[in-house]
C-alpha cells in the first residue's frame, strides 16, 4: 500500500493554517473583552492573552513547514526558513537525532575533544 506523503504534509499545514487562525480569532476575542475591563485588571491579563500570539506564530511555522516538505524542499532549508528560532532549533535537533556526522574524529582518536590552536 503506498502513501502519499507529500499529500499528507500539505493537508497537515493546511489544517495547522486554518487552527491558526481559529486561535488567532480566540485572541481577538479576547483582547475585545479586555477592552471592557478596567485598566488595572487589564493588565494582569495582558500577558495571559498575548499567549495567543506565540501559539499562532508557532501554529504558521509548523504550518510553513509541513507546506515546504510537502513542495520536495530540502529538509535543512525548511527547517533554516523558520521564523522562530527557537522552534527552529529543536526540530533541527530532532530531525539530525542518531545521524552522526562524517567529519567527526572517532571517539577513539587521541585528539578527538582536544582544540589545538597552534601546531
């Protein structure tokens, strides 16, 4: 049974993009129900609602993703085109999880570890 993969990707950043934007309507939402409320309390709930943000930033670059793997893109240069760094940074280290790199010195070598900065 064959999978079609690359469907697959394109349905998830589309699902992933119509999330994002159901919570960033929640957002709106709430950021008009805080304009109802006084001043003081108003900004106990700021940084609460700002959360709304991050999610959708997050939501859009998992969406972004899963669109530019679905289109063939390298996988390094998808995961390099993501806005949030961070983000960016843990799917770099899973997706390399268990791959070594080939211009390692073996553990074995005597020098490997040891910076040497004039021979």
């Amino acid at each position: 049974m064959a999978h079609d993969t690359r469907g697959l990707l394109l349905a998830v950043s589309a699902e992933l993009s119509d999330i994002a934007s159901g919570v960033q309507t929640a957002g709106d939402l709430m950021g008009e129900v805080m304009s109802h409320l006084p001043p003081q309390q108003r900004l106990s709930y700021m940084a609460r609602v700002q959360a709304f943000d991050v999610l959708v930033q997050r939501l859009e670059a998992l969406s972004g993703l899963s669109s530019a793997l679905g289109r063939d893109q390298e996988m390094d240069t998808a995961l390099a085109a993501l806005p949030l760094a961070e983000m960016a940074e843990r799917l770099q280290e899973a997706a390399h999880r268990g791959k070594t790199p080939t211009s390692a010195p073996a553990p074995d070598t005597p020098d490997a570890g040891v910076l040497q900065l004039f021979d």
